[in-house]
C-alpha cells in the first residue's frame, strides 16, 4: 500500500505532512507504521485508540486467520510510529493551512474518531457510510455508544458537510439526515434494532 501512495506522491510532487487516524483496526492502520518509516510525518490518532497503532490484535476476535495472513505477507510485529499526537473531543489543528476539527464517535471502535475539514468535509472513517453506520458487534465496539455519538456529534453537523467515508462513496450530512436509516428517532430511540 505504501508503494502505490508513494507512486502518486511523486507523480504529482507532494510531501505528506501528517498521518490522520480515525480508528484502530487493522485494514485502517496497517500501513500507517511503513509510512511513518518512510516519510517520519506526524500520528494523529485519538488516545482511546493509540495502543491500536502497536498492538492491533487487541481489536480482534481470538485470530480468526489474520495471524497466519500477516504472517504470508512478510509482516511481524508493530510498533508504534515515532511522533503520534493524542486527540481529544473537540480538539482543532491546522495542517498546510487546512482547519481540520476532531469529533470523538466511539461505538465502531472505543476511539473512532471523524474530522472536519475547514468545514468543508467530514472524514468520517467507520463511523458513517452512505445510508449506513460501522459495524458495533466487533471486539470492543458498542451499539449503545454508537447511538450516542449518532445522536450527539452526528445528527448536530451541518447538511453542507461532504462525507468521506472510511468505505463506499461519497454523500453529505443532509442526505443522510433524511435517508439513513440509523440516523432516524425510530432506530435512536430504540423502537428498531
């Protein structure tokens, strides 16, 4: 994964500056220390799911085969990257000029974290998809807690807002206002599971 992003790095002469991590499992993560090795550019990950970086195992079920996968793939172990910045709700930062806003949104994972961008765009990792939310029954996750970062942190953003999940395409806040189906008081309020 590292190649192909070091590939169009060079074919548009760009220099990363940071890493931004919205939560800690592993097909979010893995390439996240061999960029670190070749690029030395800050972490961002939310402190809930910093441990994640270096030992990813603890949000997966009992192997379940991706021990013997890393192992096919060359990989061993993982460490953490040299320079990684805990988040907090709420907390902003600027990267090449851009605004960019952390909103903590456990329930994928105790750390899920999706970040506005000069209010422009949500990165919104596992927490939000098009017409549909992460997953909450992996190790770890919480359906109650998603519920509250749904009610609390999503449902308050703005309608402009792109969405750019961590999966699928594209869509906005106010489309998935009005048509997601986690989104509305009858899977909220519990009446619908």
């Amino acid at each position: 994964m590292v190649g192909h992003i070091s590939d169009v790095l060079e074919k548009h002469n760009l220099k990363p500056i940071a890493t931004i991590v919205t939560h800690g499992h592993l097909d979010h993560t893995f390439s996240v220390q061999p960029f670190d090795d070749k690029y030395q550019v800050a972490t961002y990950v939310h402190s809930k799911d910093r441990a994640f970086l270096a030992d990813p195992f603890k949000l997966l079920a009992a192997d379940g085969g991706i021990s013997t996968l890393l192992k096919e793939l060359g990989v061993k172990d993982f460490k953490e990257p040299h320079d990684v910045q805990e988040l907090k709700h709420g907390q902003e930062f600027s990267l090449i000029g851009m605004k960019i806003k952390a909103y903590h949104s456990p329930g994928h994972t105790p750390g899920s974290t999706m970040f506005s961008v000069d209010d422009e765009y949500l990165i919104s990792g596992d927490v939000l998809f098009a017409n549909s939310i992460g997953r909450t029954d992996l190790l770890l996750g919480s359906a109650e807690d998603m519920k509250k970062s749904l009610q609390n942190v999503v449902l308050p953003l703005g309608d402009h807002l792109k969405v750019l999940p961590g999966h699928g395409r594209e869509t906005t806040i106010g489309h998935e206002r009005k048509n997601n189906p986690y989104l509305q008081d009858d899977f909220l309020k519990g009446k619908k599971e």
